[in-house]
C-alpha cells in the first residue's frame, strides 16, 4: 500500500516495522506501510492487536436509533465514553451514546499519552483517580500500553527552576515522590539529553505513559457490556428544552426524547450548544497542535526511558515504539478552522502545518535531542485539540439548561484527566452536585462574551503556551482579546500609569506607576518574579495614601444583583438562602454567606436593603454567572421575586482612609460619618443617586460608593481634584489584595468555597441559627457542635530577607512539628507589620488519609510548643499562627455625629405576581 502524504497531513498509519519513508524532489513524503491498523490505535507496549472484541467493536452493524433514552451523550471520545462508563458503574445504565463518525475518531485519534502527576493542585485529584482508573484497566489485562516510566522536568533559567522547586514542594506532601537532579543525574537518566544549558530538573518516577486510543476503546466496550447503547455516524444536531430544561435531541436520524445531555463533543461542542434553544454558552475552540513521530535510528529507544517535558523549549519527549514521539505547546499557535465551521466530515483533510511555524520548534528539539540530527525530513503532524480561554477544563451543569453537562476543554491532553472527569460528571448528575472540588472548572465561570468566536480565535493563539510558560503570579496577565470589559474610568486611569489585569475579562488596576507623565511610553507589566516584585515600592505609596490620606480604587468588576418583589416575599427568599439575618432595616448592609446543604459557601455577599421589599446584592467579580443561577434555581416557583443584573449599570469607587469621610462629606455638603455597615443615597459634586456604603473590603475605614455609570467620569474627577489636599492617589486591586490579607479577610475562590463553611473560615459571626431554616442550617448546627476538622488561620512569616528570599504567593505546604498541616490559599505583603502574610487551612497531621478526620481545636493551632514552617520553593521559614486578625490600629478622623439609616424611599416592583 502506498500513501501520499505531505507534512501537513494528519492520521498516518506508521511504525517501527511498518512503513518505509522517502522524500520527492519536491518535498512530498511518500511513506510505505505494511499495515493498516492506525498508529493511534497501536500499543505502546506490545505488538500484539486489539482484541477481536475490541478491535470489531466500531465496525459491526449499528443498531436502529431508540426513540427515548434518560442519559444522551453527544462524542465518543475518552471523556464520553468515561462518562457513560462511570454512570453504568453506578447502575444508571439507561445511557445513549451518539458519535457522528466512529469511537474514538475526534481529537481522541491521538495524544501524546503521559500521565502526570507534577500538576498544580487544583486538577491533581481527578488525574490521581484517572491514573487509578487505567492501573484498574491494565491489571484487568487490557492492553493500554500503561507503563510508569517516569518524567524529567528541565529548567534552563533559574526562574524556571524556582517554579518547579514551588510545584515540588506543594506536590511532595500529597505523597508525589519527587527529586531535584543535577545535570550528572540527568544524564545518567536520561542519555540522550543535551544537558549543557539546563539549571536542573525535576525527576517524577511515578508519571506513566498509556495509549489514549487503546482507553477510549476501552472504556467505550465496557460501558456498552454496561448497558450503554453507542450509535455511530449518527450526528447530534440540536438540542430542545421544556421549561427550561432538556426534553429531546434531534440527530440526523431521528429524535430521541431524554431527560439529561452531556455535551462531550470535543472540537464540535461550542457550535453544539449554540443549536440549542436557548443557547447554551461553552467557550471552547479547536487550536492546531503539533507533534512529529521518529521512527527507531541507531538503536532502539527502551521503553523506559522517561518522558521529557522542556519547558522553555515548548516541548515534550517520549519513546514511542522504540523511536520517539515529540511535540509542543508553542507561545504563539495557531487557531484551527478559522474560516467557517469545524468539518464535520474528514476534519483531517482542514488542517495543515506550515514549516514556518514549526521549524524553530523542531531546532529547540535537535539541540535538546542531537540524536534527532539524523532525521533529515521530520513528520510534522497537525492535531487539533479544544482549548479554553482560561486553559482549563469546562465541567458541569449549563446555567442556561436544566440537565444539560458539559464535560470538553481538555487542552491538549483528554487522557490525564479524562478518566476523573467521567467520574465526576457521573456523579454530578446523579447526586444533583459536585463529589468534588472542582470549582475553578465549573463551566458557570463565563460570560457571552467569551463565547464570542473571534474573541476565542485570539485567546487561544497564547492559552497552548501558557501551559509550558512560567506563570508569575499576578504578573502574568494575557495579552490577546484585552479590553472588552472596562469601567467607564479605564481611559483616565490608563492616562495615570494604570497597570491592567482581567478578572471576568474585566480590565482592572492592578497598580500605578507614579512616575508616567502623559505623553510618554505608556508604562508596561515589568517582567513577572517569584521574588519582591520590581513594581512593589508604587504598592507602598498606594498602601501609605490608604492608611494616612485617601486611597481611590475601582473596583466596578463586581457583580450585582437587583432583588425585589412587591410584597415581602424578597425577605423570605432570602431569610432561606442566607446564614446571616437579611431582614436588617432599611439602609442597612449584611454581610453574608449563602451556603449549600453541606454548609459550604455558594456565595460570599454583601446584602444592602434599599427598600421595604428590594435588595442590592454585591457578589464577588468570578460570581456573575454562577451566583445568578444559583440563586435562580431557588426562585419561588410564583415568580414573585425578580432578579436583575446591574453589574454594568454601575460604576464602583472604593474611597480608603482616615480622611475619605471628610472629602466625601465635603463634596456632598452633607455629614459622611455612618455607620458600619450602612449605607445612604446621596449627592456627589454634580451627580445625583449615588450610593455610599460603609464598608471598603481593606480593612480601612471609608466608603464604597456605586454610582450611575454616566457620572462616574465626574465623579472620580472631582474626587481627585478635590482629594489632592487630603493627600488622595489612586490605588491597584493587588494592594487592596495584601491589605485584605493583612486584615485576614479570607476572599471568594481562594479561602471561601462550596467545600468550606463559615466556621471554617473564622466567620461564625455571619451564621445565626436562631433563624427559621435556611439552606446548610442543620449542617452548620452539627458543626458547631462537633468541631471542624479544618480552620483558617493567619501566619506572621520569620526569619525571611525579603529582598533576596522567594516570597509565599499561595499553594505553599504548611507544616507543625515537621508534620503537614495545611496549604496557604493566599498570601502577600503586611505593609504594617512589614512581613509576609499567609492565610491558609489547618487540619490534624494525617487528616487527609482519614474518613472522618477529627476535630481541629484551637488549643492544638495555638499550642505554644507547636513550631510551624512554610516551605517556599524547598526552603522552610518559620511562621507564627494568629486565629484572629491581627492588632492593628485603624487611624480614623471624627467629624460630628454618626448617620442613622433611615428609610427610604421604596419603590414598587416590576416583578410581575
């Protein structure tokens, strides 16, 4: 058989004993093969075939389209067929699987097939039980070509090498075994490195290698021995709702009614839920990735010669039948598709690869790999796979569908994590919520906007990258799809050295560089450090104007939530979603946890009652979407309370000081001095209707101020130009940071999550359980009885030169008598104590190989003989714990009597009864 091919072709049966490779005069490859089997479908271990089971299980006959089915899922890929596999596993067996080519046929054709375990934290737990899963499959006595042969993890700068003694040192404690190598021990490892440019590596003995194709197929046959229907070459083309939730799919052979979907579409999933009604947003988009397969040269490369990932070369290595197989996440890639749709048909045939864009890769290869000097005219393959704009995976529930899951965005590689994945889908829909953390992952995380093709399209050219780039923290921001979301101050702010970072595709101020004048270079993100960062001294300015003049910070990217309704309904909705009492009196502010029958936080909120029966809710930026459905789910079923989304309709100004009463009041012409926790309407300079709440989020006194977006130019004008005598400057978002720290004032998605509850997180204050029931009530009440098994508490860190030491950033192990305790979920600069500060969660030693771990006592935290450590890139420094916020003076002016909250004027709902 022979076979035409050109470098940019895709799915090429080749092998060490299988095909014979030449080169035209015009640079067409012609490769010769002995067998048809695809490469994709071949072990990496063995040369026998796939069973005849397995190898007739996508050829034989399709069976006619059921009319009905509880469970459809859309793609046979590894993730689907993981999802079908570990719902049967459960006994819900009543599943449909739909594919519109054949198993395994999407970007699950191929994959490099490692397996790491040397993973931020956050993914670690569904890659544990994905490993478990194929070690289960392999010991079963399928052959998926699992091998544990182990990963290298080069640094070639010393940034890197401080990047990857950080993840070590947040892995190690979990029970990862890793070792730091010098270039000796490298070579000895792995002999065919070019070592002569490296700092050093990382050697992670318990990484594997398996065929991704091999588990697809497998999982897909015993979910089908399962109960699991699969029907092939039968294409999804939408989807239909009743009253919001799924009630049939329309394929191009007929109608199948169900009761739950599961979009595992891989590359085609965006434009899958568009054909929705309504549409149902999963901002994920093919990118080319590129690999190259080397046949056996010289000698054969042994099976267990470890995997290689060169990070700063873009590049990961692996023996790949006895030759090698390599390939890349590029700083710049390329989008697949561009011009219209993903092919539904020979996708194969769309796709090419253009020397250009990989003959620098290929020469950051041959000097890491001079064996490969010898191949003259690399393969150079392109398959695509589905990004996401954020790099990580999108899993869940829709907001916009009632049992319509997702489960795609693997990035580049669907086997680590498809194995958890499809247990956590599984599960999800059975339970009705997550078995496990995977916030960060939660597909309620986006907003129209990022599903916006052209905005994707630009996103992905630098997502690929990023996952091999040294990500600094809080210094790594994207430079692509930038300012879509901006604060009607973004131009002025920009015009005072305003240095932007996104949150929710929102530009904020992450801080100011004092010394632009306008007309020079706009000032730029100095490059990213692990150390003191090279833009800390404008931090102090900013904290210095906080604490002895007036800080002005935008914080607009908010979310906001208007919640009425004609009668005194709102109240009791919310008496049933809060732990704290909402019913404060008009002109009142409650600070609240909305929480889940577990007793975690769903929501960390700010509740500001404008009326007899309407609330101002202030959410957390990341909470748009998915405080929006949640609370929607909770709606009466009388439609008697209405929510609106005023996120943009307001303009956030955060007014911070000792002196940020005196300028308002001021430029009000009336007494600003309230009270804690209460807020009035009043008018500013010209403007009318704005909102001053007494509260900051710093820890400072002062005042948030949400005003009409139309008056916020004036506003902020005319704050400036009066605050110039009351010493007023503007303020980033990364000091208002290290302030709320110093404060220990835990924050949404970092200390405050659906697995922490408030007396967890120190915030007992915000929990009454002498209210009627509301939501987590019984499980806070055991709580409280019984005892947490895990507590935030504040570190002091000693013993650091804060000039020439990396700093604590978050993800930090924290330990007590040289035991793990804990991880540090945020950490940063106290400007008054002048050290490092760390917030993080402390369990027993042991806790977390327990099922019911025991209590955690504050006698235990504050055990004078207890010596506690964080270790920071290898290095342990001493830390000294505080289970309340620290002493810390708050410098405060007097003017004359403080303003009691008075009723205002209420306004009737629009909310229909």
């Amino acid at each position: 058989m022979l076979r035409r091919i050109y470098a940019k072709c895709v799915c090429l049966p080749l092998g060490k004993e299988g095909f014979r490779a030449t080169v035209s005069s015009h640079g067409t490859r012609y490769i010769t093969c002995k067998y048809e089997p695809c490469l994709r479908c071949s072990s990496t271990d063995a040369r026998r075939e796939l069973s005849r089971d397995e190898r007739n299980f996508s050829s034989r006959k399709q069976p006619d389209l059921p009319s009905q089915s509880q469970i459809v899922i859309a793609g046979a890929g590894t993730v689907a067929n993981s999802v079908a596999y570990h719902l049967v596993l459960n006994g819900w067996n009543d599943v449909l699987v739909l594919e519109q080519d054949t198993i395994g046929s999407g970007s699950s054709h191929f994959g490099s097939g490692t397996l790491g375990l040397f993973k931020p934290i956050s993914r670690r737990n569904l890659i544990t039980y994905s490993i478990k899963l194929y070690q289960q499959l392999h010991e079963m006595g399928h052959d998926i070509g699992l091998r544990q042969c182990g990963s290298v993890n080069l640094a070639q700068s010393k940034d890197r090498m401080v990047a990857l003694k950080r993840r070590m040192a947040y892995n190690v404690p979990t029970g990862l075994h890793c070792e730091v190598l010098g270039k000796e021990e490298l070579k000895r490892l792995h002999p065919y490195l070019c070592v002569d440019d490296l700092e050093g590596a990382i050697w992670v003995p318990e990484d594997a290698v398996a065929n991704l194709n091999a588990i697809c197929k497998v999982l897909a046959k015993l979910a089908e021995q399962g109960g699991a229907r699969y029907v092939e070459h039968c294409r999804v083309e939408e989807v239909q709702t009743e009253k919001g939730a799924v009630k049939y799919v329309k394929t191009e052979h007929g109608i199948v009614t169900c009761e739950y979907f599961i979009n595992c579409a891989g590359m085609w999933a965006r434009e899958l839920g568009l054909r929705c009604t309504p549409p149902v947003r999963i901002p994920a988009y093919p990118t080319e990735h590129l690999y190259a397969i080397v046949p056996p040269l010289s000698s054969e490369i042994s099976t267990s010669l470890p995997y290689v990932r060169d990070f700063d070369s873009y590049s990961y290595m692996r023996e790949w039948e006895g030759g090698l197989l390599l390939g890349w996440f590029e700083p710049e890639a390329k989008p697949a598709f561009e011009s219209g749709p993903v092919p539904k048909d020979d996708w194969t045939k769309h796709v090419k690869s253009n020397p250009a864009h990989w003959q620098p890769l290929w020469d950051k290869v041959l000097h890491r790999l001079p064996i490969l000097k010898a191949v003259k005219h690399p393969n150079i393959y392109n398959c695509p796979d589905n990004f996401t704009p954020d790099g990580r995976w999108i899993l869940g529930e829709s907001p916009e569908v009632k049992n319509y899951f997702v489960a795609v965005g693997m990035n580049g590689n669907s086997l680590q994590g498809a194995g958890g994945i499809g247990k956590e889908i599984a599960e999800s829909l059975i339970n009705g919520e997550s078995t496990q953390e995977v916030l960060p992952f939660n597909v309620q995380r986006f907003l129209d906007l990022h599903n916006n093709k052209q905005y994707l399209q630009q996103r992905m050219k630098e997502v690929v990258g990023r996952n091999y780039a040294i990500l600094y923290p809080h210094q790594s921001e994207y430079k692509y799809a930038r300012k879509l979301r901006c604060s009607p101050l973004y131009s002025v702010l920009e015009e005072r050295g305003a240095i932007f970072g996104i949150k929710m595709a929102y530009e904020r101020p992450l801080y100011f560089n004092s010394t632009y004048r306008r007309g020079q270079k706009k000032p730029i993100m100095p490059k990213g450090s692990f150390y003191k960062p090279k833009f800390f001294d404008f931090m102090k300015e900013e904290f210095q104007a906080c604490r002895e003049g007036v800080g002005i910070i935008d914080m607009s990217s908010f979310s906001k939530i208007e919640i009425k309704s004609s009668r005194g309904e709102v109240v009791e909705y919310l008496q049933r979603l809060c732990s704290n009492d909402a019913n404060v009196p008009v002109g009142g502010i409650v600070h609240t946890g909305m929480q889940n029958e577990k007793g975690g936080y769903e929501n960390d909120c700010m509740l500001v009652r404008q009326g007899k029966n309407s609330y101002f809710m202030v959410s957390p930026t990341l909470q748009q979407t998915r405080i929006y459905q949640w609370m929607s789910k909770h709606l009466p079923a009388d439609h008697s309370v209405g929510l609106n989304d005023v996120t943009s309709k307001y303009t956030v100004i955060n007014v911070v000081g000792p002196k940020a009463t005196e300028l308002l009041s001021e430029l009000s012409n009336s007494d600003m001095n309230l009270a804690p926790f209460t807020y009035k309407t009043v008018n500013v300079a010209y403007a009318s209707d704005v909102m001053v709440m007494a509260f900051t989020h710093t820890g400072e006194p002062g005042y948030c101020l949400y005003i009409p977006s139309e008056y916020a130019l004036h506003i902020y004008s005319t704050l400036m130009a009066v605050g110039k005598d009351y010493g007023a400057r503007d303020v980033g978002v990364l000091t208002q940071r290290f302030m709320r720290i110093e404060r220990f004032i835990p924050f949404w998605a970092e200390e405050l999550t659906p697995y922490v509850t408030p007396y967890e997180a120190g915030s007992s204050y915000s929990v009454k359980l002498d209210k009627d029931y509301f939501i987590g009530k019984a499980a806070l009440q055991r709580q409280k009885m019984q005892g947490v098994t895990k507590r935030l508490v504040l570190f002091v860190l000693d013993g650091m030169d804060l000039n020439k030491n990396v700093w604590a950033w978050g993800g930090e192990p924290l330990y007590r008598n040289g035991e793990f305790v804990g991880t540090v979920t945020s950490a940063g600069y106290g400007f008054v104590t002048e050290k490092l500060i760390c917030l993080g969660f402390i369990s027993l030693p042991g806790a977390r190989y327990e099922q019911e771990a025991k209590p955690v006592t504050t006698d235990f935290i504050t055990d004078p003989t207890a010596y506690y450590e964080i270790d920071i890139a290898g290095t342990r420094f001493p830390a000294k714990p505080h289970i309340h916020p620290l002493p810390i003076p708050v410098l405060s002016s007097k003017l004359s009597k403080k303003y009691i909250p008075t009723p205002v004027v209420a306004y009737q709902s629009d909310v229909s009864r």
